[in-house]
C-alpha cells in the first residue's frame, strides 16, 4: 500500500501578460483606423466610437494619445514594447457605416502564433470565425455575443486552425475601455498561445488515465493513506479477495481490517515510514475478511508524502 499526499501544481502567465498590456495601452487611445471584424462578424452596439464611412485605410499602428511633455519618441517606444511582448494584441471598435467591429490595430506576433499577417485580420472581417476549431466555435462565438451584448469582458480558452492545419489553443482576453464619462470607447485585447501548457494537461491526463487503468485491474491490494493513517483510495481488488466494497474502507483508519493483534505493529510502521520521505519498507500482518476469515498480506508501503 503506498502512504501518499496529492500536490496541486499551477501556472501563471496570461494575466501578468494582459496586465502588462493594459499598462501600456493606457497611456493612450488608438487613433489610426483599419478594416475588419468583430470577430464573429454580428452588427455591434451603437455608441462606441465609429470609423469614419468609407475609410478603408489598412495601417497597422498604434497612435497613442502621450502626455504633452512626452518625448517625440515615446508613441514608437510603447508600440515596440507591446510587439515584443510573448503575445498577440488587438484593439477593435465599431464601423457605423457596416454596422460592424472593425480590428484597429493587431500586434505582429500573430503571424508567429497563426501564420496569418496583420494585414490579413484587418481585411477579412470572417478570418477568426473561420479559423474556430469545429469543436469550439460554438462556445466561443456564444461568449462572444454575451459579451458584446454585457460590455462584460471577454474570456475564454479555444482552439484555433493555424494556416499550417497546426491546432492552436489560445487564451483569449478583451475588455471594453471607457473614456472618463463612462461611455464606451473600444475593446482592447490579448490572445495568448496555451498550446504547450494544454498538451502538458493532457500528457498527464493520459498517464493518469493508463495508471488508474492499471490500478483498477490490478490483482494485489492497492491503498493511498495520508499522513494520519487515513485510507484515501482503496483499489477494486478489496472486494475481491476480502469482500470489502472500497467505499466502505475510504474515509477509514488504515488499521480497522487489520487483525486486532496486529493494530499496534500497522500504527507503529506507518507512523515511522511517514517519518522518512521517499523511503520503502515492508511487514506482514493479519487482516481480516468480511466473512471473519484471517488473511496474512505481505505489505510494501512507499512514502510519497511531502517532507514538512
């Protein structure tokens, strides 16, 4: 029986980066106009700041409104540090003339991410709807529309088809920018690629997978006891060659089917090995059947708790 603890393990990434971000844009508002989307192509609310008809100019830049005593070059340094970052940014506000959301400004790292130019999102107004995973597009395109209804930020984790047939998970978050009276003023957004992290998710998800397979088929007694002496997790195999359901042993002091002459000796083991992290050792005792008949077990206990 192993004595084990479960350790949660974290990320963290997308919301330094998306702080990081609005830091930037915050200093100022987009002022050079393209041609595109709302990414689901659907006519947006009025009131938002519109482009004006019949512009079609495909620029990709950020004009940001600096201070008056800004250095000339600080517009280009804000718009370097934001095209450097390990993210795709967008900023997009509404056409009145199409009744539609129109991409002002997509940072380079798309290419990177999608294979698809700048250029490209600005003068597509279908590209991302049409690059949705089948699976995801759905879902996404109905947060989308809740969102764009709300003024609620935008968050969600879908996969897009890169230009390659490559599948690219990414984070995607926008919020809506208000200007000092509260009305709206545009979306400003990341899409962050999660790609790596996801696959990680799943490696480890099949590995669990094939050991909990592993575990349930197995013929010896499988138990994970925490460091109370707790049963965790006892294995199918419980039912079969002692008649306890496991159920009926998680939850219970390790000790409890153990022969009463033996109780001592399975406290006294457990309690040492806890005392020594990654070791292995090994005893015999009796346990008992549901039926009351004896069974000696050959027991091998590996700590895997973490070291206090």
């Amino acid at each position: 029986m192993n004595l084990a603890a479960t350790t949660l393990l974290g990320t963290a990434g997308p919301n330094m980066i998306m702080a990081a971000v609005r830091a930037v844009q915050s200093e100022g508002s987009v002022a050079h106009s393209s041609h595109s989307k709302k990414k689901n192509g659907r006519p947006g609310s009025r009131g938002l700041p519109s482009l004006s008809p019949g512009r079609a100019d495909t620029t990709n830049a950020l004009d940001l409104n600096l201070p008056t005593n800004a250095a000339p070059d600080d517009a280009a340094r804000y718009q370097n540090l934001v095209e450097q970052m390990p993210a795709a940014t967008y900023v997009e506000a509404l056409d009145e003339e199409q009744q539609d959301w129109r991409m002002l400004y997509v940072s380079p790292q798309i290419e990177e991410m999608l294979g698809y130019l700048s250029h490209e999102w600005l003068t597509q107004p279908d590209l991302w709807a049409r690059l949705l995973h089948p699976d995801d597009r759905a879902r996404a395109l109905a947060e989308d529309a809740r969102t764009e209804a709300t003024g609620q930020r935008f968050r969600a984790e879908y996969r897009l088809i890169a230009r390659d047939g490559r599948t690219v998970w990414v984070y995607d978050s926008a919020a809506l920018v208000r200007d000092e009276h509260g009305v709206p003023r545009f979306w400003q957004g990341i899409m962050l690629d999660v790609t790596p992290q996801k696959q990680a998710v799943q490696a480890i998800q099949r590995s669990e997978a094939r050991f909990q397979s592993l575990v349930e088929h197995c013929a010896d007694l499988i138990s994970v006891v925490d460091a109370a002496g707790i049963r965790q997790y006892a294995s199918p195999s419980y039912e079969r060659l002692l008649g306890y359901r496991p159920d009926e042993l998680e939850g219970r002091p390790i000790e409890e089917v153990t022969h009463p002459d033996d109780q001592e000796l399975d406290r006294r083991f457990f309690a040492a090995l806890a005392q020594q992290p990654g070791a292995v050792d090994q005893f015999e005792a009796r346990v008992l059947h549901r039926d009351g008949s004896v069974r000696w077990l050959e027991v091998v206990a590996t700590n895997r708790l973490e070291p206090v």
